[in-house]
C-alpha cells in the first residue's frame, strides 16, 4: 500500500492538465494556467477587463507567454486568499 504523503498547511489542489491526477495547485509542472484561463473565459468583462495584462486586441499576456503567470494578479489574489505557499518556487538571490 502506497503512503499518502502528510498535506501542507497552504496546499490548494489542482486538476489542471499538468498531471493526469488531482495535484498540489503551483507545484511542479502547475504553474496556475489553467486557473488563469479559466478567470480569463469566465470574467472576458470582470476583473481582466482592467488589468495592464491585457492586450488591446483583448489578449491575456500571461496565457500567450509573454509573462509569468506568478505576474497574474487574479492569481496573485487567489493565491493570497488560500494563504497558498508556494513551495519549490525559486527565491529570490540575496544582495552579497
């Protein structure tokens, strides 16, 4: 029988297509597209329709690549509302 390793305080769980299975929301091969594409399709008029990520053909920056989808702020919002950690996310170098 396989262990089911002890779940994180901050974990949000994910069904986006990186995996073929129900995984940790920002982990891995998740990087919150899937989530952005479907607040992008839901919200054509809401909260993208002002956001500085939008192109002027009403294109998301984000979903074409050009940024990173940390950049998102709906992500950045969601993230922040589920107190999600972001764990094996690369930190920042420090000054020397």
């Amino acid at each position: 029988m396989k262990r089911r390793r002890k779940r994180r305080s901050g974990e949000v769980n994910c069904t986006c297509g990186a995996y073929p299975f129900v995984h940790r929301m920002m982990g891995g091969d998740c990087n919150g597209a899937a989530f952005i594409r479907e607040v992008f399709e839901m919200q054509m008029y809401g909260a993208c329709r002002d956001c500085h990520f939008r192109t002027e053909d009403f294109q998301c920056e984000v979903l074409e690549g050009q940024d990173a989808t940390t950049q998102c702020p709906e992500l950045q919002e969601h993230i922040r509302y589920h107190g999600i950690k972001l764990y094996g996310m690369a930190k920042p170098r420090r000054s020397s």
